[in-house]
C-alpha cells in the first residue's frame, strides 16, 4: 500500500464514524485495508460488507456529491472553506464535469 492511500484511508475512517455511532462493527484490520486497497487500485475484488474502509469510501462519496451539488447553485449552499482541504481538487473537478453535463 502507498503512503497516499494510507492518507486516504484516514479520510475513510473518519466518514466511517456514523456507521459505528449507530453500533455497526466496523473491521479495521490490515487485511481489509488491503482488501480494499487491491479493491481501489485493480478492481478485482469486493470488499466485505463490514470493511470500514469501504464504509468510509461510500459515505465520502455521498459528501463529495452533496458538496458537488452546493458548489453548483448561486448563492453557494457551502463555503469554500468548509470542504476539507484534502477533498477540494476532488470536488471542483467533480463540479466542473456536472456544470459541463448540464443543459445550457
């Protein structure tokens, strides 16, 4: 595993917070990190439906969409400063390619 994914799977963790706040087992193990960093870099496998990792990864995604959609509309619903450093390029690529997908 690369140190950027190490990074990244932090970010994973802490989005994974809420599943374990409602009493939900994550499994943070080396081997799911490895599963889900095989996952992520060939496509290959599945991770485990308790893989925190892959938890993470979804609820990441449904955040950096529903930042996706804010950025869109004017006035903006969040600011700038409130996305996570880490997750701007992600968004503003994402924001670019969904105002291109729109009719004009």
């Amino acid at each position: 595993m690369t140190a950027k994914w190490r990074r990244k799977a932090e970010i994973y963790r802490r989005y994974a917070r809420s599943a374990e706040a409602t009493g939900f087992v994550c499994d943070w193990s080396e081997n799911a990190a490895e599963e889900m960093y095989s996952f992520e870099s060939t496509g290959k496998s599945t991770p485990a439906r308790d893989n925190g990792y892959a938890i993470g990864k979804g609820w990441l995604d449904v955040q950096i969409a529903s930042w996706i959609d804010d950025v869109l509309h004017w006035p903006p619903l969040v600011r700038w400063d409130e996305i996570d450093e880490d997750l701007r390029g992600q968004v503003k690529r994402g924001a670019m390619a969904a105002a291109r997908r729109r009719p004009a």
